[in-house]
C-alpha cells in the first residue's frame, strides 16, 4: 500500500520537473519561484520537522541547528572547491556542473527519506500513512522543480537533468519500500532533515535568487519568489 501511494509522488515530482522544463522562456520567473519554493521548504517544512525530531541539544545549541549550519557551510565549500577546480582547468567564472549533479543527488537523498516516512507512517496505521503521503505528494511538485532547474541551472545538458529528475521521481516509491526491511530512527531522520535544509538555504540564497535577479531585476521575478514561499506555506498547512 506504501508503495502503491507512494507512485503519486512519482507522479507529481516529474510534474514539477516537466514545468520546470517548458517555461524556459521566462527563466528568470522560474528562478524566483524555485528560490521561494527553497526558502519555503526549509524553513516551513524542514527546519520545524528537524527540530521536532533530533532530540537533545548540544553545548546549548539544538543538534537541527548545528547540522543545519554544518549544510549550509558544507555546500558552501563544496562549491567553492569545485569551482576553483573548474577555473584551473581553464573554465574561467563558469559555474562547475559537479555542484549542480551534487545538490541534485542530494534532493534525491531527501526524495528517498520522504518514501521512508511514507513506510514509517503505514506500519503505525492507514490514517497516518495517508496524511503522511498527502504531506509528501503535495510537496514532490517543488521537488521535481527544484531538482530540473538545479542541475541546468549548473551548466549541465538537457538529457542529465532529466536523468536526475527522474531519480528523484522514483526515490520516493524506492524509499517507501525498503520500510519492509528497516525502520529510520526518530533522532537520525531529524539530523538529515536540519544538514539538508542548511543545504538547500545555501543554494536559495547564495545562488538560485541571485542568478534570477542577474539579468531581470523585475518585480514579477520577485513575485514569484514571495509565491513560492506562499505556496509551500498552503501546503505545509493542509498536510498539518
């Protein structure tokens, strides 16, 4: 049955991705509304799901928070790294491909513990599965969307960004049936979800809204941003 629901994920992420993909015309538009539907995520859904979860703090800090900073530090040097390895071989200020198939396979990492949670939450009953998986579904759109325009967005060709949204696609339905074999701890799923926002927060803030606003500067391009964060906000309050 997990699995079975789980193929609305599938569903709904290629959705998200095939939007992504057909308003390449106005690219600045679906930047900002990436950015927003980012910024959403973690800090309406991530963020609060990860402090709820990790448990104890550390040295006066709530672990989430310390591995939500260790993200955003994390993408920061790989980045950096990565890009001054793409300069030495004579790229020049190109962003490197590497970071974007990066920051994709770990939007899958994440697609794939959403199809945990949908396991997880079958094995305590089918009314929680089904509101877990409503919560997941309804969400995977930004996913699809945020995974196609991430891995273009580096510089990397068509047929890879499909190839990494369709991982993405399919990590949910893969996810939710390995819970036949194991259960993720409370406590680990929580530290995941703080490291991944931080991730994510980086690539919103120090490289998706800044590429949107590069060549467009348009209210419109703004808009859609403060649409994105709306919309994950209408999500996270039906799924709740």
């Amino acid at each position: 049955m997990a699995v079975f629901v789980a193929l609305g994920a599938f569903l709904m992420t290629l959705v998200g991705g095939w939007t992504a993909q057909r308003v390449t015309d106005r690219r600045h538009l679906v930047l900002g509304l990436a950015g927003g539907l980012m910024l959403g995520v973690v800090g309406l859904d991530l963020l609060p799901e990860a402090l709820a979860a990790a448990g104890d703090d550390l040295f006066g800090v709530p672990r989430a928070l310390l591995l939500f900073v260790a993200g955003f530090l994390f993408a920061h040097v790989v980045e950096r790294v990565l890009a001054v390895r793409q300069a030495a071989h004579g790229a020049g200020e190109h962003r490197a491909p590497q970071v974007g198939v990066t920051v994709a396979s770990a939007m899958v990492g994440h697609s794939l513990m959403d199809g945990i949670a949908i396991g997880a939450a079958f094995q305590v009953g089918a009314g929680m599965g089904v509101a877990v998986a409503l919560a997941v579904i309804t969400h995977d759109f930004a996913d699809g969307f945020n995974t196609y325009t991430i891995t273009s967005l580096y510089g990397n060709e068509k047929r890879k960004a499909l190839a990494m949204l369709f991982a993405d696609a399919l990590a949910p339905m893969v996810g939710a049936a390995s819970t036949l074999l194991f259960t993720l701890p409370e406590q680990l799923l929580g530290s995941y979800l703080g490291f991944f926002g931080g991730v994510l927060l980086y690539l919103a803030a120090a490289e998706i809204l800044p590429e949107a606003h590069h060549e467009h500067p348009a209210l419109s391009t703004l808009l859609c941003t403060v649409a994105g964060v709306g919309f994950i906000w209408l999500v996270v309050g039906i799924a709740g």
